[in-house]
C-alpha cells in the first residue's frame, strides 16, 4: 500500500515526524514517502522531497547489520538529525543530544574549565579566532588563525565545532594536547596546555600620549554596557582627546551589548546592524544614540580575531562615521544561531539569519578589510613592538 505524506512546515517538524515513527515498532514501510519543503518562500514554489530511500536504507540496517541486536533506534534517530544538519554547511547549525545539551546550557550560566579560546571553523578547518587574555590559551601562545589539527589524539577533521569545544574543556588543571598549523611554520607543532576556570576579561584603558584614550576591549559580555558606562566617565574626566578603540582578538558575545556600546558614538536611530533572515525579511538594530563620545577622533584596531559583535560594531562604525580601521582583515563571523528545545532534553543550535553592516555589506564569511592594512609580525611581538597602534596614533594627530 502506497502512502503519501504531503507537509508544507519546517524540514525539522518533517524530522521529527520520522523519528517519531522509529517507535512504533517492526513493521514494513510504505515504498514511497514524499514531503513538499518549499524551496523558495517568496515565489511559493514547493519542491518533492522522496524519504522513502532514508526508510529503505533503515529498513536494510535492521534486516542485514551484522550488530542488527544492538542497534540503538535513539542514536540512530540523533544520527539522522546530525547528518541532515550536517549537509547545510553550516558549522554553527548543530544538533545537541540531552548529555550535549545540559552541557551548553551549564557553560553559558559562568565559569568553566578550559583553555580561553574561542574557535570556529574557516573553511572546513577548527581555528582559532582569538586566544583571550590572560588565560591558558594566550600564555600558551596560541594565535588567531592558528588550525587545531589535533585534540589530544583525535583528529578534528569530522568535529563539528562543539564537539571539538567539549574535547578541549575539562577539570582545572588537567591538560590538553592540541597539534596546531600555523602559516608561518615549517610543519605542525604540538602545544600542551594547563586548563584553569576561565573568566573573560572585558576591558582595559590608559591614555596614551597624554592625550590618547586607548580601550581593550576583550568581549562583549551580558555587563560589556555597564563596564563601557564607567569607562566612558574615566574618559571624560581625564585630558583624552581622542579614542583608539583595540578590537582585535575580540570574538564577540551579545549583540545587545554591542549596539549599547556603539550607542555612545552614533545619533539615536542610525542603523548599527541589520539582521538578514533570507526570506525577505530584515530587523534594524539602532542606536539609543547616549553620543557622549561621538565628537572624539576615532580609530578602530581590528584583525583577524575580530569576529561576530566587533565586527557588528566596526561595521557600523566605519558606515555611519566614516571611522577607519587599521589592521588586518576580520575573521567573518556574521550569523545569528538560535538555542531550540526539543523533545527528551535534546536542542537544536541554528542559523536563523545572518548579519549586515547599515550599508548591507555582508560580514559573514567576507569578514571586513581593512582601511589601512597594517601587519603584526611574531618579529614585533618579540621585539615588543605594535606597529598597528603605532600606526593609530600616527592617524589620530
């Protein structure tokens, strides 16, 4: 007998459909099984998608798997979902089973146990996109663009990116092998780092040439915008008269806390992102326009650790004040993912839509060129040299 299933909703509402079905129990499956997934919301157009091969080669698993006894319908299912997600190439698109899932949740409430790097993945490689300061990580020496070819003795080559995060973390003190590329170098070589419980810095001021406000900026934590508030008064109070704001190595963090930020520099109601969801729709994001520091001289560092929220923020910058960036180019981390429950404590960590500068510039992937591009050689970091700021306060006077 001969079933059609005809479903116009989200692929992920179809999954579950099917996985649901795995419960049922032994039975034979109808030969032919079809979905409509719309292809392309604004014409409407819906497009035959034939499960009954996933069905078949299910059914064929259970008939003539060697270990067909010990199959696990549920890791299969999981399996299912993973690999679909895996065949948007989409690195931050990820399927968390209920282990996997109570984890991310406990990371994102405070400290944990790890290195301090934040990773990503740049052309199907695990990078590094920025060590962070004072941590394990950067004393370490560890750069941004460095490639983890190796965790302790497991190749990254299949990780997806929280899985080769889950590697990386575990208890203070312990330690991590990571085999690790880097341009310059002749051949891989192999770092072993001391974990410890990693708590993010946000920002750090001096005045430079007496008259130079220069501002670390680490991270764009959930209090980035109360910590930017005092510092903005430090400034006012002292004989800065103009700003260079470092955002190199910064990989980002909450967008709220960066059109808050940008909000200081910016009129209110000038556009500081645009978040792009493919369907046609688009969401403004503008600043609340507190302007204290919008008649200071700007100069924005920025390189190839600069990712997600300082992107947002030079973006923005660079848009709607013609600021200039000095540096290198940034890591292109320009998507927004969205945390989702589903049934028995598993998530779903998707891409629902990507990020504009207020000109429309894409960041993701293409990241942001720099206006002046300046290199940062291990030659300089030895010598205690930083030709990018040298260059900023060269541009400011």
């Amino acid at each position: 007998m001969k079933k059609t299933l005809t479903v116009s909703i989200l692929i992920l509402s179809v999954i579950l459909s099917f996985s649901a079905g795995i419960f049922i129990g032994q039975q034979n499956r109808p030969s032919v099984e079809k979905i409509q997934l719309v292809k392309n919301q604004e014409i409407g157009k819906p497009v035959d998608v034939d499960f009954s091969l996933f069905w078949d080669a299910w059914k064929l698993v259970e008939e003539k798997y060697v270990d067909r006894l010990n199959l696990n319908a549920q890791k299969m299912t999981y399996g299912a979902i993973s690999g679909m997600l895996q065949s948007l190439d989409d690195p931050y698109t990820l399927f968390l089973p209920p282990q996997e899932s109570k984890k991310f949740s406990e990371d994102m409430k405070g400290d944990f146990g790890g290195i301090g790097a934040e990773v990503g993945m740049r052309n199907n490689i695990l990078t590094i996109i920025a060590p962070l300061e004072d941590t394990p990580a950067k004393l370490a020496g560890l750069k941004a663009q460095d490639k983890i070819l190796k965790i302790d003795d497991k190749s990254t080559e299949n990780l997806n990116v929280d899985e080769a995060v889950n590697l990386i973390r575990g208890p203070k003190g312990t330690e991590v092998k990571l085999l690790i590329s880097r341009d310059e170098w002749p051949e891989p070589k192999e770092i072993k780092i001391k974990r410890d419980t990693i708590k993010i810095p946000i920002f750090k001021w001096e005045l430079k040439n007496s008259s130079i406000a220069y501002i670390q900026f680490y991270q764009f934590t959930e209090n980035s915008p109360q910590e930017f508030q005092k510092i903005v008064q430090e400034i006012l109070n002292s004989n800065a008269k103009s700003i260079i704001l470092d955002l190199r190595n910064n990989p980002g963090g909450y967008l709220e806390s960066a059109v808050d930020i940008t909000s200081w520099f910016l009129p209110k109601g000038d556009v500081v992102a645009i978040e792009d969801f493919g369907n046609g729709k688009k969401t403004e994001y503008k600043s609340d326009g507190y302007l204290k520091l919008a008649n200071f001289p700007l100069v924005l560092l920025v390189n190839q650790g600069s990712a997600s929220a300082s992107e947002i923020v030079a973006g923005a910058l660079r848009d709607q004040r013609g600021i200039k960036l000095v540096g290198q180019k940034t890591f292109g981390k320009g998507s927004v993912q969205q945390l989702e429950q589903l049934k028995g404590g598993s998530s779903l960590k998707v891409t629902i839509a990507k990020w504009l500068t207020p000109s429309g510039h894409s960041i993701m992937d293409e990241g942001l060129e720099p206006d002046v591009k300046v290199d940062l050689t291990q030659q300089d970091i030895d010598n205690n040299r930083d030709p990018q700021i040298d260059k900023a306060i060269e541009m400011l006077k």
